[in-house]
C-alpha cells in the first residue's frame, strides 16, 4: 500500500471536501494543549452524508492504514447520530490525529452499512451499536447480541432516549433489593439484616439512580 | 449452552468460563477442539455489564469522576483521566501544569503495577508460583507509593474536573525516589528470572502469534499492538497531560531477542521493558515538577455551574497499562452529559484472542488468553460475579494442571 506522507489537520480536511464536496456537511478541527509546553494535539471531526460513510473510511486507509477506537452514538431525538472514531499517523511524534465521522439516521430508518469489510475489529463496537441503539448494521458476519444478556427484553435499547430506552419500571432501586429467590443456598447462611432505619426519603432517590 | 456441548465427535466442544478461575476474568469461552488443538473460537464478554454508561448519563460530571474511578479495579486513574480529559476539552478548562505533572506521576506507577501484577498472574498461568509471589511482593511497593500519594491503593480518587485533587509535597518525593530506586535495582534481576529462563522461553515463544497485519486490522493496542511491531503509543503520538513536554518512545521488541515475533514472549518483553520506562518518565517528572495550582477551581458550586453551561463534545484519551482507553462526552447545557461511551483498553484488543488461539493447545489457552492482560470489568464495565459451573466445564484446578503439566514436561524434554 503506498503511504501518503504526513499531512496537517486541515489538509486532510481539504483531501476530504476536495473529494466528497458537499456531501460534508461540517468539517472542525479542534486542539488541545496540556503540561509546561502545551504542544498541541488535534482531532479533526467530520460530518457527512450517511452514504459516504464507508468511501470516507476507505479513503482514510488510503491516507494511511487508522486505528479504529469505537462507534459512538447520540439520541438527538429524530435521529440517532453515530460517530465512527478512528485515530491516523500514529507511530509519528505527537503526529497524530483523531479523525470522528459522524453520521445522522433517521429513526425510521436505522439501517446503516457494517464496516468490517474495511475494519474487522470494528465488529464488537457494531454488535454493541445494535443492541444498545437498535440500529440494524447490514450484511454484520455475526450479529448476535454482546454485552447485554440473553433475557434482556427485545425492543429495548439502553441508549435511546425515547420511548425504547430503559423504562423507570426496568430501574430496581438497589438498596430495596432483596437476595434473589431463585439462586442456590448460599454455603455459609447470611446474616440476618439488621433493622435500619431507613434514611430520609429524598436522599434515597436520589441514590436510586433514576434522577431525570 | 447448547446441545453441542454433548456431541460426541470432532471437533468437540470445549466450554471454558464465563467465570473460570484459570481465567481471571468473567468471559465464556467456547473453543471447537481436535484432540488437543484449537480449531476455532468463539467468546462472549458482558457477563458482567453494570451499565456504568446508563448511570453516568444521569449525572453531572464532577459524581461521574468518581463513578469513572470503579469502572476498572487495576487501572485507577486512566478511566478517570480520559473522562475529565473529555469535559475539560469541552468546557475549556485549563488544567494547572503542576496538577498535570502529578496526573502524570500516578498514571506511570499505575503502569509500573498493572505490569507487575500482569506479570505475576503470567507466571502462575505457566505454573511458576514462586515467581508470582515474587511478583507480587515487589509490586507492593508502587502500591504503598500510590497509597501514599492518593490515600488509596484502588480507587484513587485523585482526579478532579480541572486538576487534581491532592498536592505532591516536598516530603514525598523522597519517597518516590527511594520508590524509583528499588524498581531501577530489581530491572535486571526481573529480565534474568522472566527472560533468561528456558522453560517460560518454551512456553511463550511462539505461541498465540499475532501477525502485524492482523494487529492493525483487529483494532489492537497497547503491549499487544506493540509486541506484534506496530509502533503506536498514545504518549508518543499525541501529546496530552505532560508528555507532550516529556521524550517518550513506543516499547517494541528489541532487536536483541530478534525482533517483534507476536508471541506470548514477546509481549514479556514488552511490558518489562515498560516498567523501565516509566521509572524514567516519573524521574523527568520530578526533575521538571512546576510550582502552582493544582485545581482550575478550587469551590465546587462554581465548578458545577461552568460545567452545567457547557455545550459540545470531545474525546478524551490515554495509553493506559492495556493501551489506549479513550472517552467521547457530549453535553448539552444540563447537569448530565448526553451521551458518555466508554472504550476502554480491553474493549479493542478482545478481537486479537482469534488469531491468537486458533492451533494452539488447550494448555496454553490460559497463558494466551492472559497475554493480553485482559480486563473485563473495563471491557463490560462491571464487578458482579455469580457462583456457577456445570458437571461439563473444565475446572480451574484441572486446567491449571494441564498447564503446570505441560511445563514439567517441557523441562524433562530439555
């Protein structure tokens, strides 16, 4: 594969709207310098056509092979957006760049190409992706849920922020939880609680995890 | 599991965890065996997902740090870190460079015992225990360090939205110091016992290849990318907290042990030579240590109010022990962020265990799939272990004896 040479943040932002043009919707840099020095580290973030996704990922290998981080996703309400978080040029002193595509689906069509063609490892963040915003990623070689259970109810999906997200009846408030009834006989017997008085009701709640 | 479990011609089906002692983590495993050989793999993480994403999202910044801190029990400060990495991007808030230099401090001897206690749990994965408390002992003495430093062994609790939350005093750098100096004397003495040891170069050399190829396609990181050759370093590529002032160079398998080969040995290496490291970059921290502020702002209330206005997104990163643990945060101008995904360093390098397993044999699944250092309570983001096990599963004693046996009889070979 031939290696373009190192480039700067804004001449790959250039590369990009040379070739997609208006297909790019929002192209930033942002920068960031920390310590004594503040030498400057950059991440370029890039929006585009859900189309283009996957010419913009080839042509990101073409620049130079990435490192693909994560799928990121965020509820905006009509739509989910997903951000395909690839990082460029490492292996060159503070050269590196962190290159976000976003895409923006419409709920009523969440369906959007996988990527593992490109970037087999991306298959456990797009397995993630489905059960967690029930996107439909197609033609996935293994589209089995990950890190959710088995009998975690279909139809849910923990990140959206509408009506499929996590329901307050699906939020146990932990400290009212008893030990589960169908589990084994523990070997040792446990103690029996002692009696607490409860602490004020607003504190609680507030604990329980469920403070919309 | 399924039928599968019971059939009774090859390849045969060989369940091992989700939580299996050998393991060290809660994982399920499924290998399809030829006699001894690994024909194929499949595994299942999330046996321990808590939903620290979900939880997080429900709440404002300054309690998420602290959430962040329980994400992982190994790696302490890098969650924390790349979090409040994240908001101070959005928020513009600039951190002290003293306060960055301490950040620092801590993430290097955190790597100096996440390595060393990787190391030990290496050892006894192999059967050599003797060495793992060896191991074990030794690490203590980073862990004291960060206990002084912090006021904890885990869950440090040292980074704040804008700094760090404790000052380094004069009367313990010293300490450091005499920290530093006890590592810098053991380096050779740990390369003699792990390297110069014919039977762990047997075991390790050679087994769960990882081609530099494969290392890129499937996303991997940290010591494993780095034993496989690939040259990536978030301290060297991208300047962040104090290293874009310091001189640090991604750790590949040097030319004396020939080269990068992808093996088990090679990621010893990797990580050994990385103890050295980061005893050198806490020295050029403590050289170099500013004077200042360690907090953007010290009053809570104001600290809050900057952080309900905030608007945007960002990307924290860090190379922590396992390699680049990175954080996207998006907020909107509320208490809690919009969105918070988590990609720890785990997460990325899973994939790595395919190549790595396929031909090898079932006694040396553990010492592989322990190659990576993997860490599931990051990957899953959880800490809940249930009792189980079935009359069908590999028990923990069974399986470390196929590897103890393994080993003596590679010493009769020898």
């Amino acid at each position: 594969m031939t290696e373009t040479p190192h480039l700067s943040p804004q001449e790959v932002i250039d590369l990009y709207k040379a070739e997609f043009g208006a297909g790019i919707h929002d192209a930033r840099i942002s920068e960031r310098g920390e310590g004594v020095h503040k030498t400057k580290g950059y991440n370029i973030w890039i929006r585009l056509d859900r189309e283009l996704l996957k010419p913009a990922i080839k042509k990101l290998i073409d620049i130079r092979f990435p490192h693909f981080a994560v799928i990121a996703g965020n509820d905006l309400g009509e739509e989910i957006e997903l951000l395909y978080i690839f990082s460029v040029f490492y292996g060159t002193k503070f050269g590196e760049y962190m290159v976000t595509f976003g895409i923006r689906l419409p709920k009523t069509d969440l369906t959007v190409p996988t990527i593992t063609d490109l970037m087999p490892g991306a298959l456990l963040s797009e397995r993630e992706k489905q059960e967690f915003f029930g996107i439909t990623v197609s033609d996935i070689p293994d589209g089995r849920r990950l890190f959710l259970p088995d009998d975690f109810p279909q139809g849910v999906y923990p990140w959206r922020k509408d009506e499929t997200g996590i329901k307050p009846e699906m939020v146990r408030e932990l400290w009212a939880i008893d030990r589960p009834k169908d589990r084994p006989v523990p070997p040792v017997p446990e103690k029996k609680p002692v009696e607490e008085v409860p602490a004020a009701e607003g504190k609680e709640k507030k604990t329980g995890g469920a403070a919309e | 599991m399924n039928g599968d479990t019971t059939k009774k011609s090859i390849p045969y089906t060989v369940p091992i965890g989700p939580v299996h002692p050998a393991l060290k983590e809660p994982v399920m495993f499924t290998f399809q065996m030829e006699g001894e050989v690994v024909k194929s793999v499949d595994f299942a993480p999330g046996n321990t997902h808590r939903g620290i994403e979900w939880m997080g999202m429900r709440r404002n910044p300054v309690q998420i740090v602290h959430l962040t801190d329980r994400i992982c029990g190994i790696c302490g400060i890098v969650h924390s870190l790349s979090f409040a990495r994240a908001v101070e991007q959005i928020t513009e808030i600039e951190v002290p460079p003293r306060a960055d230099y301490i950040r620092t401090i801590l993430h290097e001897l955190e790597r100096i015992q996440s390595h060393l206690l990787w190391a030990g749990v290496a050892a006894h994965e192999l059967g050599f225990d003797s060495l793992l408390f060896l191991a074990w002992r030794v690490r203590e003495q980073s862990m004291d360090l960060i206990e002084n430093l912090t006021g904890n062994r885990v869950n440090y609790g040292i980074v704040q939205i804008g700094g760090v939350r404790r000052d380094i005093s004069n009367d313990q750098i010293p300490l450091i110091k005499q920290g530093l100096a006890y590592y810098r004397g053991l380096l050779d003495q740990m390369k003699t016992v792990f390297l110069d040891d014919s039977t762990i170069r047997m075991r390790c050399r050679g087994h769960g290849l990882l081609s530099y190829r494969d290392a890129q396609l499937l996303c991997a990181i940290g010591p494993t990318a780095r034993a496989s050759g690939v040259a990536m370093d978030v301290r060297h590529d991208y300047p962040y907290c104090a290293y874009g002032d310091l001189d640090v160079h991604p750790v590949l398998p040097p030319q004396e042990f020939g080269g990068p080969h992808g093996d088990v040995y090679d990621r010893i290496i990797v990580r050994l030579l990385e103890i050295a490291q980061s005893i050198n970059i806490i020295q050029q921290c403590l050289d170099n240590l500013p004077a200042g502020e360690i907090l953007w702002e010290k009053k809570l209330p104001k600290l809050l109010l900057t952080l309900k206005k905030a608007q945007g997104e960002a990307i924290g990163r860090v190379e922590a022990p396992r390699g680049e643990c990175m954080h996207y945060v998006r907020m909107d101008g509320n208490d809690a962020p919009v969105t918070w995904k988590v990609k720890a360093s785990s997460y990325s390098n899973l994939m790595s265990w395919i190549p790595m397993l396929k031909g090898e044999q079932l006694a040396d699944v553990p010492i592989i799939v322990a190659s990576i250092d993997p860490c599931m309570s990051c990957t899953d983001r959880v800490s809940v272990i249930r009792d189980g096990g079935s009359p069908g599963y590999l028990t923990k004693e069974e399986l470390t004896r196929l590897s103890i046996e393994k080993t003596r009889r590679i010493e009769k070979c020898h």
